[in-house]
C-alpha cells in the first residue's frame, strides 16, 4: 500500500527571501503558479514582515493580488504580529503562519522580541483569524540548533510547539534553520515533541546546510511525520542565520520519496522544469542534485 506525504513548497518565501537580487512581482507570480500546477497543495506565498528588515518579501500584497489561485490549493503567508496579519487578510489569504523559535537569542534576532513576548503578539493573530475562518500554521525555529547559542535543549523546542499547538495552530512546522541537526538528534526530537503534540499535526523543515536535510526527512518518517516543507531548486536561507542554506530541494525529497513508494501527487518533471526556469532566472545552477543529474550534469 503506498502512503501519502504532503509537501509544502517553500521556495517563494524562504526561498526568494534570502535573496540579494530582485525577482520580479511577475516572476514570483509565475514561480507559485507553475508549483500549484506541478501539484503543490500549498505554495508559501510571502510575508507580512517589515520591509526594512526583509525587503524581498515587500511586494508580497502584489503577488498575493496577482496570482491565479487553484481551487484546493492554499497560499500561505508569513504573519508574526497583527499588522502582518492585518495585510494577510487584505490580500485574501487562506492560511497564515507565525513563527517562534526554541532559543532566546534567535527570537530576539529574528523578530525582536523575546519567546514569551512572540506569543503574546501572537494570541490576537490566532484570535483574529479565528474569527475570520483562516488556518494558522506555527512555526518553531531552531529545533535543532541556534546560530547564536549552540545546541538547544529539546525542552525548549516540546515547550513553544506545545504553546502554539495550544493556541490553535493546525499544524506545527519544525524548523532546523541553520540545518545542523543529524538523523538521530532528529528522531529524538521528534519524539520528544510528538510526546506532547500529536504527530499528525507535525511538520518538518530541514535547511541543508550540512547535506543531512534527507535523512533528517527519513528520520522524522520513521517517527510518523507526514508533511515537509521543502524548497525548489533548494532556494533560499533565513536572513537571521548567516550562512544557511535553503530548505531540502524539493525535487530531490520527491525523488526520494516516490522512489521508497511514497506518494505526493506531485509532477517531478514538472518540479524539475520550474527549477532549471528559476536558476536561469537567478542567474545560477541549480540547487538540486536530481534537476542536475537530469541535465546531465
Ligand atoms: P519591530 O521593529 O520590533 O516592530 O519588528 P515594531 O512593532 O516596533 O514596529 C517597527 C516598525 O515596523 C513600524 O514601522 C511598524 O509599522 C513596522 P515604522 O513606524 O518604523 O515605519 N512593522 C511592520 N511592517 C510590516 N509588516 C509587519 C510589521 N510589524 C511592524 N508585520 C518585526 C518586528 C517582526 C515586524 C520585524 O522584526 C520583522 O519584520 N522581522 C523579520 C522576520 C522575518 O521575516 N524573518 C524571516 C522569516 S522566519 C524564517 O525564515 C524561519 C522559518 O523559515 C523557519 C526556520 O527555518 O526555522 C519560518
Ligand atoms: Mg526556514
């Protein structure tokens, strides 16, 4: 029997936010759509997030207004307090995402406040879109390291998954920002967390910094997680951990994944189409070592 693993595709956000040239609004446009029609059922559009801080995600109103949503897909959208949420909702969004982290120091790096604070800033978001009938998503960075303190006490990452799978999120993404973390820091992590919030409203986020974001996948596999947020072309990085790389590329999960006999319902030709699309647009090879092995190198 095959079973199913959802991916969420990343690139759009995590992906181009990091990035020191500007894409276009009409290139970003163009990137979300042809991921929706490579099958994605959810695209992260943008970010509701200052523009001093990360202007890459500036135009994401734009983008939100400029592209042909698939019925069945979601977009979602970065919102870490209610002036994000605010625009999030002006743009129509039909999923928001907040985002904590396991380590006091990123916290106060990444969105200037400390744990404690973020989810306070975070309650009216979860109320407000509660009202509105939108989805909130909560992220935890740092689940497996902080560029800034080191190792990171698993407690602190069951503790803030736990807070805001409490407050309403649907799902949990764990996020290993700075991709350090190996197979069995990953399995013990989960099952740390998955003690305390149910797997079924667990996802991973692998940056693959040290090459160990597949395996780290597999881990959490082996655990019972289900959903992955990945990046095409593996774009991408977090403007507060320096030196990062991109989320996993999605391709290279999709290969994996269809060839152990899981099912995504994605189009890795597809995948790989828009990857080599992107790179040429970024002026670079690929990110993936399927799109280029399927390029013949
Ligand atoms: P702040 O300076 O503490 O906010 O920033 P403030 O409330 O004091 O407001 C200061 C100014 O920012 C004001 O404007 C506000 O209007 C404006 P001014 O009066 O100076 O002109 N402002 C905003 N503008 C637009 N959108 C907003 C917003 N809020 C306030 N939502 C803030 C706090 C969170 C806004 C800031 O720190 C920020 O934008 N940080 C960027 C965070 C970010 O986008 N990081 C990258 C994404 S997270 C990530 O990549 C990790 C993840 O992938 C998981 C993983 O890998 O671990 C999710
Ligand atoms: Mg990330």
């Amino acid at each position: 029997m095959t079973s199913n693993i959802t991916i969420i595709e990343m690139g759009p956000r995590d992906g181009l936010q990091n990035e020191k040239q500007t894409v276009s609004i009409e290139n970003k446009v163009e990137l979300i759509e042809r991921l929706a029609n490579a099958g994605m059922k959810a695209v992260e559009a943008g970010a509701f997030v200052s523009p001093k801080w990360v202007p890459q995600m500036a135009g994401t109103t734009e983008v939100m207004a400029a592209i042909r949503r698939k019925p069945g897909v979601s977009y979602p959208v970065l919102t870490p307090n209610m002036k994000g949420y605010e625009g999030a909702r002006e743009a129509k969004a039909d999923t928001v995402a907040v985002f904590g982290a396991a380590s006091e120091s990123f916290s106060q790096k990444n969105i200037n406040c400390s744990i404690e604070e973020s989810l306070e800033r975070f309650k009216p978001v979860f109320d407000a879109a509660k009202a509105d009938g939108v989805k909130v998503r909560g992220y935890v960075s740092c689940v497996l390291g902080c560029p800034y303190e080191g190792k990171v006490p698993v407690a602190n990452v069951v503790r803030v998954a736990k807070a805001l799978h409490a407050m309403g999120a649907y799902e949990i993404s764990l996020g290993d920002t700075i991709g350090v973390g190996t197979h069995e820091e990953t399995k013990a992590m989960v099952r740390a967390v998955s003690s305390e919030v149910p797997v079924a409203a667990l996802a991973g986020h692998y940056h693959d910094t040290y090459g160990q974001a597949l395996s780290n996948i597999w881990a959490s596999i082996e655990e019972g997680v289900r959903v992955f947020d990945a990046s095409i072309s593996g774009l991408g990085g977090c403007p507060y951990a320096k030196g990062a790389s991109g989320n996993v590329a999605t391709e290279d999960v999709v290969y994996s994944l269809h060839g152990s006999g899981f099912a995504t319902g994605l189009d890795l030709d597809a995948l790989i189409e828009t990857s080599v699309w992107i790179s040429e647009i970024l002026g670079r090879r690929p990110g993936s070592k399927v799109t280029l092995a399927k390029m013949g190198g």
